[in-house]
C-alpha cells in the first residue's frame, strides 16, 4: 500500500506541475547513486525506448529505435560537421519492429515529463534535466539471456560484461 500511495503522489506531482526537482526512483524505494538523477532497481528489465520513423528537433543524446531504418540510435551535435545527425547504435535493417504501439497520436504543443527542472526548450517524452547528476540504466546481468519478452529498443547495462547493451528486436549489441 505504501508504494501504491508513493506512485501515486508521484503522478500527481507530474500531471500537474510536469517537473520534479528531486533524485527519482523507479522499482526501489531510494537514490543509492548520489550523482543519479534517475535510478533503476534491480530486475531482468530495461527501459524501452520510443519507436518513431523520424524525430524532428532532436537535440545530441537523443535516443530511438528508428523503425525505418530498424535501428536503435543516439542523435549526436558533432555529427554533420557540428550540424548533428544519428548514429546507429546497432546493425541498420537488422532489428525487427515490434507490433506494440501508442493508443493515439502525439498531442501537438505538448512538453513531456521534465526530471530535474522546472522546464527545458528540448523535445522529448522524458527529458533529464541536469547539469551534475546522470541517469543510471537498468542494471541487469547477462541481458541476452535473462530478460525475457525484449522488444526493440530495449536497453541496459550489462553488469556481467560491464557494458551498455542495446537490443534492436533481433540482437543484443553491447558497447564499451
């Protein structure tokens, strides 16, 4: 019950005022990570990332699963001459789309959830706001063989191999 009534101060907190300026936790009860802005409990889980065709107004550390290209990628300023662009993360027209999607259409004029400010001039879903904390992914070990029902744009950090780890609906792609 005591969880119940945390998610749903946190929630309400969100819908209203769209911005926390505290540490989050997701799946614990506490920031064990004092330079995290956002934490993630223990468990064979990942956080999934949004699955779009094209992200226009992406800022650098944006991160996709492009469905058109059936890649996981991170936008990056330095790329294009210092214009931007994306970097696949994983093998291009390897991953597979997955038939999840969103109940209806993005609501034009929208900002999403802001997590460390009161607000942002970036796009975004879940955008982190932070100039001295980080967010620390799912800590999982052995992602390929312990996270069960992946779906393309999954990702984590592998604790066994120490390396972030990608999945893309087909492979798991692991980076130092």
């Amino acid at each position: 019950m005591n969880r119940k009534v945390t998610v749903l101060i946190l929630f309400v907190h969100l819908v209203f005022f769209k911005t926390v300026h505290a540490q989050v936790a997701f799946g614990k009860d506490n920031i064990v990570n004092q330079s995290a802005l956002v934490e993630f409990g223990t468990g064979n889980k990942g956080i999934v990332l949004p699955s779009v065709a094209a992200a226009p107004g992406s800022v650098g550390g944006t991160f996709v699963f492009n469905t058109s290209r059936k890649a996981v990628e991170v936008y990056e300023g330095i790329n294009n001459n210092n214009n931007g662009g994306w970097t696949s993360l994983t093998d291009e027209n390897q991953g597979v789309v997955h038939s999840f999607s969103n109940a209806g259409p993005d609501v034009t004029g929208t900002k999403g959830v802001i997590i460390g400010a009161g607000s942002t001039t970036k796009p975004g879903i879940l955008v982190l706001e932070s100039t001295t904390k980080a967010m620390v992914l799912p800590l999982v070990a052995n992602p390929h063989t312990t996270v069960k029902g992946a779906i393309a744009g999954t990702m984590v950090y592998d604790t066994a191999a120490d390396m972030l780890a990608i999945y893309d609906g087909q492979n798991w792609s692991y980076w130092k």
